[in-house]
C-alpha cells in the first residue's frame, strides 16, 4: 500500500506542485517555440515524455555502477541516444509532425528538465519510482504544452485542433501565433498559476 | 560579400536567438538581472557558439558525412561541445585567470544552453560552408549578447518598479520579452524586396 501511494506521489507532483513549465520554469524552448498549434504541443510533449521515460529507466537501471564522477556525461549519452530514437520515428511515422517540429526535436537533448530529473530523482531511487516521475513530469509538460497551445491557437488563429472555434467572423490576432505572443502567453500564466497557488 | 552580410544581419536582428527562435532562454531569464552578468554571460556565449559552430560544422562534414551517420549528428554535437566548453575552460583557467574569474560558473553553464547547439543545427540545415557558417555563430552570438544587455537594463529599473506580487519574477520577465520582441519585428522584411 505504502508502495502504491509513493507511485501516486511521484506521478502527481508533475502535473501541479512541480509542474515543469509553470513551477520549476524549466525546458521554456521548445514550450515556446512549438506551441503554435495544439497538434505540435501534444507531439513534443509525447516525444518528450518518451525521452524522459526512457533516459528515467535507464538511469535508475544503472544508478549503483555508474561512477558519480562521470554521470553527467553517461546520463547525455543516455538522453541524447534516447532522443535520436524519438527523431527517427517521428520522420518515420509522421512527417508532417517532424516538419513542424523542426530542431527542437534534436533539442530535447539540452531540455533541462530530462537532465534534472536523472541527476535529481532516477539516479537516486528505484526503478519502478523513476517511472513514475517520469510519466508524471511528462504529463505535466504534456498538459501544460497544451494549454498554452490551445490559447495561442485559439486566439491567434481561431482554431482549436484545426476546428473553428469562433465563427466565420472572426478575425484572428495572428501576433499570438508569432514570437511575441508565446511569451506574453506563458507570462501571464505564470502570473495566474502564482496567483492561484498562493491563493489556496 | 552580400551573403555574408544577409546572414550576420538576419540572426543578429529578424531571426534574433531569443527573440524570434527562442533559443537560450533559461541564461536569457536567468542572468539577466543585472548589467554586469548578463555582459560576461553575452561574451561567453559568443566566443562558445562562434567555436562550436566551427567544430560541429568540421566534425559533421568530415566524420559524419563521409560515413553516412547524419543521423548520429545530435549525439555527436553535444558530446562535441561538451568536450569543447570543458576545453575552452581548461585554457582560459591557465592563460588569463581574470577572464575565468569573470566567466564565473557561466561558462560550464553553455553545455545546456540550447543557443549553441541550436546554432550547430541550423548550420547544418540551411548547408552553409565554412566561412557563413562562422559567421553565423558569431552574428548568434552577437544577437545574444544584445538581448540580454537590453534586458538586464530594462530589469534593473524594473526593481523600482509596482508589479503585482503574482506578477513578480518569470512573469513579468516574459511579458517584457514578448514586448522587445514585438519591438524586433519592426525588422522583418529588411531584406526582403
């Protein structure tokens, strides 16, 4: 029971406490730079999840033989293998996806967030423990990409997965699809995720 | 002549690092606060990503392509720039340790600064030679540099600034940036006729 809880811990803290984006500010590139649409959001948020469970996996896995004098190095060619699975597929399987995605497939490799949750949680606790964290922080970048994606879709283009949300008389305000709008997006939810935690 | 200076003025002012290909922000956010900093961290930058781009571009024209490996391109850049940054800090620790002292622990901080190896995989994309593709992470760099200086000084008079308590640090940092970044597509379609 008291394994169970610990899972349930590990998973949740990703979505809310922990969050990624919204909490720790971590791996803010590719939250920026691919949030144009919901498509591309929940396709790095998956890539990045599957990367963040297998680089977690591996090393938990190999925690007690690797010497701590030369993790750092192990754990980015753990990652970056990890990552150069993730590209092959995506070219692979949806190339429209990896069209989209552009460098910042190959650039999960220096998402802070996958380095620090190998150096902070895999390389120090059990196997099954670092999957759960894993998936956890994966779905709490995964929702978040979502969301700032669905707003800047939303407003900028009146979409939502390609659907119209607003009606034909709508006229969208495409700077929220462009540079400007992604970071006044994430700054004002920051602000409103600041709110709301200190509110409680 | 004329490419060359397409290139520099394209990363350094459209298609700036952080302002238009959000490249760098973790350093852009977190060494900003001050002028001083976000000047060693600028410099820093821009010796690393004008170095690494010339060791990726050889490391992927000479060893990578000949042997059809462009697929192991991501591996070998990081583990490349690794292993230059740890370098470069080796050889600044022995011949000026005024400059090391400067750099500070920024420079080891570049391994993650997704700028430099960003920069690494643009030029391979876009099949620049040599001589653009110095160019390239020297204008990189540059444009760094130049959004960073702006906003350490924007922040530092933010201090005496009334934000709202929920508004304070990363939020208000990125409403500011969205802000100079609108003010920077005033240079979109420079060179476009």
């Amino acid at each position: 029971m008291a394994v169970l809880q610990h899972l349930q811990e590990d998973f949740f803290k990703g979505i809310w406490r922990e969050n990624p984006t919204f909490r720790i500010v971590l791996g803010l590139c590719p939250s920026l730079a691919i949030s144009t649409s919901v498509v591309n959001g929940i396709g790095m948020g998956l890539a990045a999840t599957f990367v963040l469970l297998g680089s977690n996996l591996l090393v938990s896995l190999i925690r007690n033989v690797t010497p701590s004098k030369i993790r750092l190095p192990v754990f980015i060619i753990i990652i970056s293998s990890f990552v150069t699975i993730a590209d092959l597929l995506i070219e692979a399987y949806t190339p429209d996806l990896h069209k989209a995605l552009g460098i910042f497939i190959p650039l999960i490799v220096v998402n802070c967030i996958i380095l620090a949750r190998a150096e902070a949680f895999a390389s120090r606790q059990p196997v099954l423990y670092s999957i759960a964290d894993a998936l956890g922080m994966g779905a709490g970048f995964t929702l978040a990409l979502v969301i700032i994606s669905g707003i800047r879709e939303a407003i900028g283009n009146g979409t939502i997965l390609g659907v119209p949300i607003f009606g034909p008389h709508y006229e969208p305000a495409i700077t929220l699809i462009l540079a400007p709008g992604a970071f006044l997006t994430l700054g004002l939810l920051i602000g409103l995720v600041n709110y709301i935690s200190r509110k409680r | 002549m004329e490419k060359f200076f397409v290139i520099f003025f394209g990363v350094v002012l459209i298609n700036n690092m952080i302002l238009s290909r959000f490249l760098g922000l973790c350093p852009f956010l977190g060494v900003s606060r001050a002028f001083k900093p976000a000047l060693s961290m600028g410099i820093a930058v821009t010796f690393v990503m004008t170095m690494a781009s010339i060791v990726t571009w050889i490391c992927y024209t000479f060893f990578l392509l000949p042997y059809g490996l462009e697929f192991l391109q991501t591996i070998a850049f990081i583990l490349v720039i690794a292993t230059f940054v740890q370098f470069v800090e080796m050889v600044i620790a022995k011949t000026s340790p005024p400059l090391q002292t400067a750099l500070g622990i920024y420079l080891p901080l570049i391994t993650t600064n997704c700028a430099v190896l960003g920069v690494s995989l643009i030029n391979v994309k876009e099949g620049y030679n040599l001589v653009e593709t110095t160019v390239h992470g020297f204008g990189g760099g540059l444009g760094f540099t130049m959004a960073l200086l702006l906003m350490a000084c924007i922040r530092e008079r933010l201090d005496f600034a009334e934000v709202p308590e929920c508004m304070k640090g990363f939020a208000i940092g990125f409403v500011l940036t969205s802000m100079l970044a609108l003010a920077f597509f005033g240079f979109q379609g420079f060179f476009a006729r």
